[in-house]
C-alpha cells in the first residue's frame, strides 16, 4: 500500500504539490486546449454577429414612409398610367377601324379598275380587229382613189394595179 504523505517517485515532495499537479494537469490543461481549439469557433461567431448587425441594419426600415403606402402609391400610379393606356388604345383601334374601312373602299376601287381595264382591253382588241380590217381595205381605197384621180386627168398615165 502507498503511503499518501510521500510520493514513491519523488520522496521529498508533499502530496499537495502532486495534488497541485494533478490539477493543473486535469482542469488548465484541457481548458487550454479547448480555448486553443475554441479561437476559430469565437472568430466564426465574431464572424457572424458582424454579419447578422449587417444584415439587421440593411433589414431595418430607416425610410420616412411605409413600405405599404409607398407600394400602395406605386400601384395607383401604375394604375391612372394603365387607364391613359387604355385610353390611347382606344384611340388606336378607331384608327386601325378607320384604316381598315379606308383599306376595304381602297380594294373595292382597285378591284373597279381591274374591271374597267379589262373592259378596255377587251374593247381595244375589238378596236384592233376594225383596224386590222380596215388596213386591209386601205390599199383598195387608195387604189380606187387614184383610179378616180387619174380618170378625170385626162393626160396622166394610169397608176399601175395593186395586187394585194
């Protein structure tokens, strides 16, 4: 058995010296290595609470109006600015209504001179065939022509016969 008044290493010290050691040893070394290991998680927590005081002062309302009524203004803006739109779009559609009735008489007169010229190019190559026809008789006209001419001049040789 061991006799508590000496250590058996060290026979001179007292036991409260290896009391001393022993708690020393047991509570400031392991408080040492746990505030060692303890300084990156207070830099990460001093870390943080920076942030979130960041945070909380860009999160505060520091503005003289109401987040609501300013979003209320806002809305009713937007909303008289609507109703102008809806009122200039109104006036778009007359226009456009306007633009189609202008489009619709537009067609109507193109589809009128469409007819008319067709008209008229029937009736031009009806005129074409009277002329046609007519050319051809020229040649006996002026034959005929120069025939009376030359029998009421007496001393003039006769025009020679068309052959056509």
């Amino acid at each position: 058995m061991i006799v508590l008044e000496v250590t058996p290493l060290v026979e001179a010290l007292p036991v409260w010296v290896w009391f001393c050691g022993l708690l020393v040893t047991s509570v400031v070394g392991p408080s040492v290595v746990a505030w060692i290991s303890n300084k990156k998680i207070r830099a990460e927590a001093k870390s943080t609470r920076e942030d979130m005081a960041e945070i909380k002062g860009q999160v505060k309302n520091s503005h003289t109006s109401n987040l609501r009524v300013d979003l209320d203004q806002k809305f009713n803006e937007l909303g008289a600015q609507m109703g102008e739109l809806s009122v200039m779009l109104g006036g778009v559609r007359d226009d456009v209504g306007g633009l189609h009735s202008e489009t619709r008489d537009l067609r109507q007169d193109v589809t009128g001179i469409r007819t008319d010229a067709r008209r008229d190019r029937r009736q031009v190559g009806e005129l074409a065939g009277r002329v046609e026809e007519h050319l051809a008789e020229v040649p006996q006209i002026l034959e005929d022509a120069f025939a009376r001419h030359s029998a009421d001049c007496k001393g003039l040789p006769k025009p020679p016969a068309h052959t056509g």
